[in-house]
C-alpha cells in the first residue's frame, strides 16, 4: 500500500510525466498501472456516461434547443500539447485551484470525444439553468466556477436520479436534502425545484467550506460526504490537501475533482475543440398560479388545452404529475399566456377531475411486479460466466471477455470495484 500511495501522487502531482506509468481509459473508469505492475482504477462520475438521446428526449431540449446551422466546424477533436491545456486552464478567472495531470486529460478527453453531443446540449441547457446557479452562489459568495457541478452531477437533467438515489440538478440524496430545507414526499420532491436545490446546494457547499477551508475538498466531500474525507485525512497524516489523500478517498471520488476541473475547461473551451452550442431559444415568460387543493397535469392540459410535457418540465418538483395544494397552499408555473386561462378554468379543472382518484390510489397502493418462472428461464438461457482469479480487475475480465465494465457491474449487481478471488462472475 506505501509503494502504490506514493507512486499515486507522484503521478497527479507530475502529471504522470514518468514513462513507466501507463495510462488506459476504459468504457467507465480511468485505468493507472505502474512499471510493477500495480494498477489503481479511478471512477468516471455516474453522469459522464450520460447518453445524448436521453438529454434529449427531455421536453426542454426538443422544444427549445435547436441545433445551430450558423456554426460551421469541423466534427474532429484536435489534441493540443500538455503546456497548451495547462495554459488554458491557468487563464480562467476562477477561484479555486485547477491543475493539470493525466486523470484531468483523460476527463477533458471523453467531454471532448465521447461526450462532445452531451456538451453540445448542455451548453444550449446552460441558456437556463447557468442564471439560476450564479444568482444562489452569489447569494453566499461562493466561486461562481462551482455553477459547473451540476455538468458532473446530473448533465444538467433536472429530474435525473442515480444508481444511489440522488435526484435532480444537483444531485441531492434524500437525508442531505430534507436537512437543508428540500421537501420529499409521496407527491413532491424538491430536489428536483431549478431554484430551490439550487439555493440548498449553495448553502450546503458553504457549510462544507466551513469544515475544510479548502476548495477541492469541499468538492470531494460534496460527492462521498465529509465523513469520509475525514476517513481519509486521517490515514494520510492529517493532511488537508485533496490530492495528498488522494489514494485514500473513495474510487469515484478520485475521478470526481479532475471530472470538475474538466467540466470547467469544456464548457470555457469547447470552441477550441470544434463543439458547436445548441442554439437555445428562451421559453416565453412565466408566471405562477396559487393552487389549494389537489389536481392531476392531465386535467389541466385537457380543460386548458396544454402540452402535458411543457408542464412536467416548468413544473418538475412533482413526482406523480399531481399539484398537491390541499395540505398547503402549491404553486403551478405556466407560460404567462396561459395563466387568465386557467383562472378562468380553474371551476371545470377541478370539478371534472376523474384522475386524481386512480393517482391517490397509486401512491398508496404500490403496484405488484409478478416474474413467472418462465421469464426467469429466458433471461437465464445463454449466459457464460468465469472464475475471478488472482488479482484480477473487472477491466481485465471485460478485456478478456469481450464486454465492458458497466455490464459487468449490471449484470452481477456490483457497486464500485470489489471482486473477490475465486468468485464467479456472470459475463454474458
């Protein structure tokens, strides 16, 4: 363990300037072996596997976002010389520290390469959401570059949830949000409120800020929590420097702060790499509604004539498409032109209501998965597995097996990395 920390960081701190270290990108994780032979893998984020169609297939994307037939560039990524992208990230008017290594390259690169549709999108989602982010930062004078987190945390999906169940924007899981002001309950998930979430996770990175003093740990701390950045600190002697405890922190923890400093760099360079914006035309403006009872989306688009998608995406703090204002006072966002004719309406949008029965019902009455026998023996019939051995990874399994990590870890119900020796493994 003393000869893998220190070549660890050797090697962020250099760069992985020495040519015995080898670096390798695999479909999901960063892949560092030294000249023994010993092999440390660093997680990308949950969100920079994202897949464009899904960015999408989101009502806000199809309706606003247009692909900009003005920007004429070429699809091909350049590559630029180590001193050029540590100049680059030098230049940006940021507060916090963004250094350059070989973990932070191999970000760059998949943002850059892989990723570049999802960025294409996510500049044009910028348009709405990037206002919302620096208006909450600077409400607690917080590094306006912290308005990326979100690029890494949910690629700018306002009602993205992950594996863990983080949901929204800024990624809130269920405990951190209801402590820092966020409503959850069977009809509303505030986590998944642009404005509202946005405010919590300002707070919240304030706070962390308080504990650490120190920019990429507070970072680090927002994606695995604090108590395991002081697990870590401790072990590393009680250093206070993120890339000191490095090899201490959690696997995709380590990805997380050179996954930020990328994000930072793509969205502030993307020209630089022929990524053309998607060009984003502004939804017209919008106003509230006070609701004080409950009623379905289905019922208003139907009465009001609206497009059920256009209110689930103003509207994305409902979970059940179902206004819950009986208990308290509920606001329902509109576009402007609409709001005199939901007024007017709102006698036959209530009274005529037939959904919200068979909605209340669903919440308490979850439905019943039934798996017959039969559709176990299809999904079983032609699998293939193989024995972990000694030292084994799962990038070497997948290499050997022709499959990828992420199916590995889907089809056995892996969480991180951890495979035991002598395990079998399903690989088909």
């Amino acid at each position: 363990m003393i000869k893998k920390t220190t070549f660890l960081f050797a090697c962020l701190s250099l760069g992985f300037a020495s040519m015995q270290a080898q670096v390798e990108v695999d479909d999901d994780e960063i892949i560092v072996t030294d000249e023994d032979g010993e092999v440390e893998q660093i997680d990308f984020p949950e969100a920079m596997d994202v897949n464009p169609d899904s960015l999408l297939s989101l009502y806000s994307s199809q309706a606003y976002l247009q692909t900009d037939n003005d920007c004429r560039t070429t699809d091909e990524n350049p590559l630029f010389e180590r001193d050029v992208y540590i100049d680059r990230l030098q230049r940006m008017p940021t507060i916090m520290e963004m250094p350059y290594n070989d973990v932070v390259r191999a970000c760059i690169d998949r943002y850059t390469g892989r990723l570049r549709r999802s960025v294409s999108i996510m500049l044009g989602a910028a348009n709405f959401y990037m206002p919302i982010f620096e208006e909450a930062l600077e409400t607690y004078q917080l590094p306006l570059e912290l308005k990326y987190l979100p690029v890494i945390e949910s690629a700018l999906n306002p009602t993205a949830v992950s594996r863990a169940g983080a949901t929204g924007l800024w990624q809130f899981m269920l405990t951190t949000g209801k402590q820092y002001g966020l409503e959850v309950n069977n009809y509303v998930d505030e986590r998944r409120d642009p404005i509202k979430s946005s405010y919590a996770a300002a707070r919240y990175l304030r706070d962390l800020y308080k504990i650490f003093g120190d920019w990429n740990l507070v970072i680090a701390a927002y994606n695995c929590g604090p108590e395991n950045i002081n697990k870590a600190i401790h072990p590393a002697g009680g250093e206070r420097d993120y890339w000191r405890i490095y090899p201490y922190l959690p696997q995709e923890t380590r990805g997380y702060v050179p996954a930020f400093i990328a994000a930072n760099y793509v969205m502030n360079y993307y020209c630089e790499h022929n990524i053309c914006p998607m060009r984003s035309e502004l939804p017209a403006k919008t106003d509230t509604v006070v609701i004080n009872r409950n009623v379905t989306f289905g019922n208003i688009a139907r009465v009001c004539n609206l497009d059920m998608q256009m209110l689930r995406s103003l509207n994305p703090v409902y979970r059940r498409d179902v206004v819950s204002g009986l208990t308290a006072p509920a606001t329902l966002r509109l576009p402007i032109a609409d709001v005199t004719r939901f007024i007017d309406l709102q006698d036959s949008i209530y009274a005529t209501d037939v959904e919200l029965k068979r909605a209340e019902v669903a919440v308490t009455q979850p439905p019943v998965v039934a798996k017959s026998s039969r559709s176990k023996s299809r999904r079983g019939r032609g699998a293939s597995y193989t024995t972990v051995r000694r030292g084994d990874t799962l990038s070497a399994i997948a290499r050997r097996n022709g499959t990828t990590v992420a199916k590995l870890r889907k089809l056995n119900g892996i969480r991180g990395n951890n495979i035991q020796s002598g395990k079998k493994l399903r690989v088909k």
